[in-house]
C-alpha cells in the first residue's frame, strides 16, 4: 500500500522537560506578529457565526497590490502546505513522476506518494539545489518539480539566472515548477527574483516574516487555467475569519516586516560569526536559521539534549538527510546568547562511550 510508503511528519520535539523553554527549532518569528493585531482584532466585534467570502476577495486584493501582482492569480491557503496536496490531488496520476531534492521539505514526499505519483530524489551540491541534475532526471513521466527558495534546512536559494533556465528548458513542456517561497521575505540579495512565467507555480506563506504561523494563512499564484482547478477542489471556506483578517493587517504593517527583515540579518550574522569563531561549521543562510555541523562521533541526540540543558530547543536534521547537523532558528537577542554560549561549552565537553560487559551482555552509553 502507499501509505505504508508515506512517514508521518513530526513537528519539533521539546528536549527539554523544563517548563522556561527557548523554542529555536521551529524557525518561528520571535518577535511575533504585528502590534496592530492586538489592536485591530476585536473578537468580540468579529461575527465568527458567518463565513467571510468578502474579507477573502479583500485579502487576495492586499497581496495583489503588495507583490504587485494580478489578483485573478492568487488563491488562499490553510497555510501553504494545503497547496502541495491540492496541486498532486489536481495534477498527478498514478506513475507520473516529481522531481524532489534529497533536503527537500519532507511533506513533498508525502503529497506525492499520496496521489500515487512517483517522488524522483535528486542529490544536492553542497546541500544547494542543484539544477544539472534536475535537468538530468527530467523526462517523459516527469509532471512537476518542487523547489524550496530558499531551502529549508539549508537556507541556500537558487538564482534568477538559474531559475530562468530551468523555466525556459520546460516551456515546450506541460512540467510544472512548483517555487515554495515561504521564506522569500527575508532574502535581501539582488539574484533572488522571480520572473514569473505560464509553467512557474508561487506558493508562499504568511507564518513566517508576518508571524501568523498559529493561523495557518497561504497564497498560491499561477497562471488563470491552474488556479481555476484548484479553486474547484478546495473546500469553499479553507482559511478561517480570524486569520483572513489577520492577514489584511500584517500585509499593511511594512514597519513590523521591515523590523523582522533587519533584526533577523542582524542575529543570522552575529550567530554564524560566533559560532564559526568557535570553530562550528556553518554555511551562509538567507532564511531566518542556521544548519550548525557538529562532530560524527558523538550521536546527534545527544548533542540535541545537552542543548537543551540550558532550555534551548533546536532541531536535528537526520530525517533531512543532513545527519550530524542540529538547525537554529534566529530568536530573541537573549535566546541567541543562551545558544552560543551553549555551544562554546559543547566544545569543551567531554563526552565518553562506556562499554558495559556481563556474562549476559553487553551495554553501551554516554555519558559526560
């Protein structure tokens, strides 16, 4: 069965068993969604009795104007995950195929799996994307191609010019590429744009820069004909009241997601410095986390939960096939000192593999 094929996707584990947790393994904005929320969003006004198809024309119309784009192309999500199993559900059958690279986000595999497709996992370069191979595997069975910008663990993106080549090479074709934007806010790189074209599909999300990841709020843009079959399989009312209007507000905050963009640059760079002063290797990022590779001696489990001795929780990226690498999301200024100084102790801490023999067995464990 195919579902016996599909592992189910875990959110990240607390290590910590300590209540004063500092949740860096989520990559979540720390500092929250915008003042104007608090303000504007009155419960007690908002009639959660009716559905909200007004409030869902307006929303489509701010993210129109704000990406300057055509809002007859937009359609919202619950979240933006919701357009990955749409999208398979709409355009896959059994035993086409979908080009996925191997640290690509792990529902990509679930969704196609699901629709009885076939995922195609490609090798990556240095843990980016890399396009000769996707071009390499493309052929006649192949139906779309998912490609994360930027990456999530790796945080690495692939350029316009790179992306350009790859979207011409599929013109003739009916190949969708599929962009997963969710982290595009805080890219600040002239290479990173996106000329949009009839076979490039944009799904981004408002969880992230925005901070509404609680609300689950997403947009999908495409050409009139895709967006159209979507709209027809999606249940007519997906994206709740409160986080329609949500998302009006945070889309008109430019401070707040202007003050999200510097702060995270800030830390993202102060972090790899640090960290990479203490001898850790560490990769640039352009998202809001960092992938730290650490010693393959010493089991990454153990690594995660001596971390979270000083309650900081991060995320191990074995199920990324990144093994021996622990990703950091960016938090607050006293969180990302919790997590250096942590890691400066790790470099000094001794870890012991004892070897325990009976006349019955043998046990093994570590200890420090």
């Amino acid at each position: 069965m195919t579902l016996n094929l599909i592992t189910k996707y875990h959110s990240s584990s607390i290590g910590s068993k300590v209540l004063a947790i500092h949740k860096l393994s989520s990559n979540e904005n720390p500092l929250g969604t915008s003042k104007l929320i608090r303000k504007r969003l009155q419960i007690n006004h908002i009639k959660l009795e009716r559905y909200s198809n007004n409030i869902y024309k307006k929303l489509i119309q701010n993210i129109a104007i704000t990406y300057n784009l055509n809002k007859k192309q937009i359609v919202l999500g619950n979240g933006s995950d919701e357009f990955l199993s749409l999208l398979c559900f709409a355009y896959l059958k059994e035993g086409d195929e979908v080009i996925i690279s191997e640290h690509g986000f792990l529902l990509y595999k679930t969704q196609v799996l699901a629709a009885h497709a076939i995922p195609v996992i490609i090798k990556d370069t240095n843990n980016k994307i890399d396009i000769n191979n996707i071009i390499r595997s493309i052929n006649t069975k192949t139906k779309m191609i998912f490609i994360t910008m930027p990456t999530n663990p790796a945080g690495l993106f692939l350029t316009s010019r790179e992306i350009n080549q790859l979207s011409a090479l599929l013109k003739p074709t009916n190949i969708l590429l599929v962009l997963d934007m969710a982290y595009s806010e805080y890219v600040k790189d002239d290479r990173y744009s996106i000329k949009i074209t009839t076979n490039i599909v944009i799904i981004k999300t408002l969880s992230k820069i925005y901070g509404l990841a609680s609300l689950r709020l997403g947009w999908m843009y495409s050409r009139p004909d895709l967006i159209k079959s979507i709209e027809k399989i999606k249940s007519p009312f997906n994206v709740n009241r409160i986080a329609q209007i949500a998302g009006r507000v945070v889309l008109s905050d430019s401070k707040q997601r202007r003050l999200s963009r510097s702060f995270n640059v800030f830390w993202l760079i102060k972090l790899i410095i640090y960290l990479r002063k203490a001898n850790f290797i560490i990769d640039r990022s352009y998202a809001n986390f960092i992938v730290i590779k650490l010693d393959k001696k010493v089991p990454i489990l153990l690594i995660e939960n001596y971390i979270a001795k000083c309650n900081v929780n991060v995320r191990r990226m074995s199920e990324y096939k990144l093994f021996n690498s622990i990703r950091a999301s960016v938090g607050l200024p006293h969180e990302n000192v919790k997590l250096i100084n942590q890691f400066k102790r790790l470099k000094k801490q001794k870890f012991i593999l004892v070897t325990h023999k009976t006349e019955k067995c043998t046990t093994q464990y570590w200890k420090n």
